[in-house]
C-alpha cells in the first residue's frame, strides 16, 4: 500500500487535485448600473467563538471576542451607515444566540447574514456527519433568529474539508465565499464537472486578521502597521478597479474595530469612493449578478 504521497499513483493526485476546482470566471462586460468595479465588504463576527472553539473558556480571552460585540460591530456598522454601503455579515450561529440584536441587525437593510459554522469549528477536523449536522444547525439557527434564510456560506478559517462541497449543494446554498483559486467569482467544479455554486473568493492578504492578531504565547507575533495595509488593499482595490473585476474584503469586528484599525477602513472607503462607476454590494447580490452572465451557469 502506497501510502507516501510521493508514492502515489498518477489517478491519487490528480484525484485529489480534481476533486473541487475552479471552473469558469464569472466576470460581466459591465457590472449592475454600468459600475466597472464590484466591492463586496465582509465582516465575520465571530467574537467569542474564536476562543470557545479551542476550547479557552478564560475571562480574560472571551473579553477579547466581546470587544467585537460590544464594541466593534457597532463602530462598522456606523461606519456602512454614514457612507450608506450595503456589507455581508458572516456569523456562528453559536455568535449570533449570545447576540441576537446583532445578528438581526445584519440581516436587516442592506446587509446581508450568511452562514459561518456553529462555534467556529475546525471542518477537516469533523467526521462528514458532524459537519453536516453543524451546518444545518447553523443555517436553521441564523434562520429563526432573524426571519431570513441565508443563501451562502463562508465556513469557519476558510476550513474547507473533502466533505464541504457536497453539504453546501445539499442544503442548497447559492454561493461559498471560502476558496482562493481565483481573484474573481467562479464556479465551482466538482470532479470536473459544473455545479452551479458561485464561489466569491477569499484571501488572507484581504482580511485583517493575519496583519493584526497576536498570540501572546506564541513565538511568532505578526504585526503590521494599520497604515501600511491600507496601502495593501488599495492597491488590491485599484488593480480590480483596471481589472473591471472584484474587490473582495474580509474583516472581523473584534480585529478592525479598534480605534487605530478603524481609520483604515474609514480611508479605504473614501479612496474607493473617490472613484466614478463602483458598484458596492453585498455577497448574496453579487453571486445573483454573475449567475445572469449568459451561458455561464448550468
Ligand atoms: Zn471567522
């Protein structure tokens, strides 16, 4: 049995490489209004989940996550008011029964909820049952609390296990904003063949967590100045702006919420405003716009 991955057989890693792929680029001639740019701004709040997920029950750690809660969300969603800019809120469903105002509050105007696991869970780490079990639990969850049935799905650290694609389409989802193959939307291929799911992609070069977060007891303590990423994600907007392609962001309340962290977020909107034909628009709304690009879609 040849269990070394430099010993397998061609059909194993081309099995594996097959399995979940990137199909066809759904990019239009013109987005919705003429706009040459789609910016599609997402938060994940998953506040306290974070540390209940490993299992870290301190005070002192949760009180990180419910400076999220307490604190952040409600500076974000301020912010989104003032410019009046539709955003997608991604969140446990585990973070939205400890705050359900919250939770309501994205699934209201213009925003949008989309599902984000039970407690943050790790999905390579749950048998195909659990994982299942969780994401139902979660889409019914988020459903009941706030009168609105989410139509996609980011799941928790981007984990995306072998089991992943195959609950997502049986429950239905519309779109996943988990993968990275692309800068912009695509259809995900299942062993080589369409599937219908829009895939928004994601990167961690757009998210503020590996920029800011630090582990106090870990070796390894990343830090960027917060005027420095500004500098990252305008020249990623402007080059999706030359591109007539996506801006896709992911940032987390209880990350950029912070005093010194929020002005970057502040600057980026004015810059991005500071541009003619920008199309601002939540995830749901953008899968709905390419799946209309002709012929794309089965
Ligand atoms: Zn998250």
């Amino acid at each position: 049995m040849e269990t070394e991955p430099w010993q397998w057989p061609e059909r194993t890693w081309r099995g594996h490489v097959g399995a979940v792929r990137a199909g066809r680029r759904l990019v239009p001639s013109s987005w919705p209004g003429g706009a040459r740019v789609a910016v599609a701004l997402s938060f994940d709040s998953d506040h306290e989940t974070i540390p209940l997920r490993d299992g870290e029950t301190s005070p002192g750690r949760l009180a990180q996550g419910e400076y999220g809660a307490r604190v952040g969300a409600g500076r974000v969603l301020e912010l989104l008011a003032e410019h009046g800019l539709p955003a997608t809120f991604f969140m446990p469903a585990v973070s939205a029964l400890l705050h359900p105002a919250e939770a309501k509050d994205y699934a209201s105007g213009p925003h949008e909820i989309g599902v984000h696991g039970w407690i943050h869970e790790r999905n390579t780490l749950l048998s195909e049952k659990d994982e299942r079990d969780l994401v139902r639990r979660s889409l019914d969850t988020l459903a009941e609390l706030t009168g609105v049935r989410p139509v996609g799905i980011r799941t928790p650290s981007w984990d995306f296990s072998s089991s992943t694609l195959a609950i997502i389409r049986e429950l239905g989802f519309a779109y996943d904003s988990s993968l990275m193959a692309d800068d912009e939307p695509y259809e995900i291929l299942a062993g080589g063949e369409p599937t219908g799911l829009v895939e928004i992609p994601v990167d961690w070069i757009r998210d503020d967590a590996p920029y800011f977060t630090m582990d106090r007891y870990g070796s390894v303590r990343p830090y960027t100045r917060p005027r420095d990423v500004l500098e990252i994600w305008t020249d990623e907007f402007d080059a999706a702006y030359r591109a007539g392609g996506v801006f896709q962001l992911t940032l987390h309340p209880h990350v950029i919420g912070h005093r010194s962290r929020l002005v970057v977020l502040r600057e980026l909107i004015d810059h991005i405003r500071g541009h003619q034909d920008v199309w601002f628009t939540t995830h749901a709304d953008l899968a709905a716009a390419v799946r209309e690009i002709p012929g794309s879609m089965s």
